[in-house]
C-alpha cells in the first residue's frame, strides 16, 4: 500500500527538522520491511507560517522526493490545513498527525496493520492523560462527557491523529460545511473502525499553536455544529423559569397584599429582572451562535486556498480548491 503522512505546520521551524528526520527513517523502515511501497509520502501543510517554516518545507522537497510541500495562502487554523493535507495527498492510505511529534510514531505501523485488516479508519487514542495538567485533563473529560449527553459522535481523547483509506476520504469530500470539526465528522461517515492506543510525547520545541481561546472555540464548534440539544434546552430552560416565576409571583403577591413589608414598586420590579433578563440574554446567545453558523454556511466560501505545491514534480501554482 501506499501510505502518505499529512502533517499541518503552523510557525513549527524550531521543531520541522526533527520531526522530518523522524518520519523519514520511519517510514524508509516500513518501505524496507514491505509495509508500504517505495513512493510513499510525506505531506508537510504550511498554514501561513511567519516564520520559516515554508523555506524549511521547500529545502526538505528539493533534498529528498519523500517530501511533497503544500502551501496556503493565508492562515486558515488546524483543521481547514489538515483538510487541505487529507485532499491533496495521494496515498492510499493517511496518516494525519501533528509537527510537534506529541503523537507517538510507533503506532504508526499498528495503524497499517490494522488498515491491511480490514479497518477503512484507524483513530490514534491517548491512553491516559497523565501527563495533562489537573484543569487540562478535568475540562477535556467534562467535555467529552457533555458531547455524548448532547449525542455527538466522537472518540473520546482522540484528536487528529488517526489513518483513513481511499473510500473514506472520499466520503468526507462530500461533507462541505464551513463550520469544520473532523473529530465529529469522521465517525458520521460509517466504515469499519478501529483504534489504537498509546501515550502522548511532551512537544520536543517550540510552544502550543492551540492556546485556551483556540480550544473554546474549538469546543464550541464541537457542540454547535453537531448538536440542536443546546436549542432544545432553551425550550425547556423556558418551561422551568416560567415554574419558577409562576412561583415567586405568587410570593411576591403574596408580600404585596398580605404583610405591610413590600417596599411600593418592589414586586413590578423584582419579578421581570429575576424571571425574564437572564433567560432572554442567555437563550440570544445560543441562538446567535447557531445563526452565526448559518450565516458562514450560506456564504459558501471557500474553506482555503492552495497558493503552491513543492515536490515530486508537482510544483505548481494553483488559484483555488475547494
């Protein structure tokens, strides 16, 4: 089989040519052994670095043919990058994985067993989250847990590192929302599945490109994308301060007509703040993030732009894909 290995880089200079000398013995290592043919790849994704990261890209194609480099034009975040990787390249099989080599590279060749086993996708899985600091690993099992009560499908301490045939890359081309989160996608598409587990590396340098805003938003693409449950909670939310009002009115009349304790004005003033602002501000605010998203959709922009690709014979400028 032919195997390529995508790999989303971000401002990654300071880390690139470890993790290039690192897939390259790897992979020349599964070519000697006859797990892979000779012409497989490796995919190095430029996400509109500002640093050097794309002259460190275009000196790897010309020194080696392992190497094919694809060029954005303009940062576009991790998931539109390692979407532009996962249609370009030409493997058979793909392999997305992250510059920073956190993702343990022994795995790799379990996850090609496992493809020449049957499994069209073969997800990378931490085996534990020891290495996470306490608030990390508290938030990431409080928001797997609320994606399976708001019924998303997604592999619990998966991120993107996982293996994809032909047939399934194939059907994610059909999935075109702008709104992108591949960890909720994937599992839609069906197919035989597996996993694979291991521990995750501290990064070898550099620092993280996913700091805690990236991670919300991320999140919260996760849920609005995937789940009407939050719009649904409204109604409910609704039916249950409308309890709860029915309730205070009840008291406040009550403090109103029966004591001589209400202050004049107290309860026409107490009962719309407490029954009604919260509830209108929050219920505003899910709905604005769906109409948010439909708006994007229904713009039907492209989900990046490909301004080059280096290597193999295919250097090549190109306007637009989609």
């Amino acid at each position: 089989m032919k195997l390529s290995l995508v790999i989303p880089c971000y401002n990654e200079q300071e880390v690139l040519q470890e993790t290039s000398t690192r897939v390259q013995v790897l992979l020349r290592d599964l070519i000697r052994r006859g797990k892979i043919t000779p012409d497989s790849n490796v995919w190095l994704i430029d996400d509109g670095s500002t640093d050097d990261t794309w002259r460190l890209i275009e000196a790897l194609t010309a020194g080696s043919t392992m190497f094919v480099g694809v060029k954005l034009s303009r940062n576009r975040g991790h998931q539109y990058a390692l979407l532009a990787g996962l249609s370009s390249a030409d493997g058979e099989a793909i392999i997305s994985l992250d510059a920073d080599l956190q993702d343990d590279l022994n795995v790799i060749e379990k996850m090609v067993d496992a493809y020449k086993g049957g499994y069209e996708i073969v997800y990378g899985v931490r085996a534990s989250r020891d290495r996470d600091g306490w608030f990390k690993r508290w938030s990431a099992e409080r928001y797997y847990g609320l994606l399976g009560v708001l019924g998303v499908a997604v592999v619990p301490n998966h991120a993107d590192y996982r293996l994809m045939g032909r047939a399934a890359l194939n059907a994610l081309s059909e999935y075109r929302e702008f709104n992108l989160f591949l960890r909720g996608v994937i599992p839609l598409l069906g197919f035989r599945y597996t996993s694979v587990y291991y521990e995750r590396h501290e990064r070898l340098a550099g620092v993280s490109k996913y700091p805690l805003r990236k991670m919300i938003a991320l999140a919260v693409d996760g849920i609005t994308s995937f789940s009407p449950v939050p719009l649904r909670m409204i109604a409910v939310l609704g039916a249950t301060v409308f309890v709860v009002s029915a309730s205070l009115s009840i008291w406040v009349l009550a403090v109103r007509f029966l004591t001589d304790r209400a202050v004049p004005g107290w309860a026409s003033i107490m009962l719309p703040i407490y029954a009604l602002g919260g509830v209108q501000l929050l219920g505003l605010g899910i709905v604005g993030e769906y109409v948010a998203k439909i708006y994007m959709e229904t713009k039907r922009r492209p989900r990046f732009l490909i301004e080059k690709i280096v290597g193999r014979g295919q250097t090549k400028d190109r306007e637009l894909d989609l």
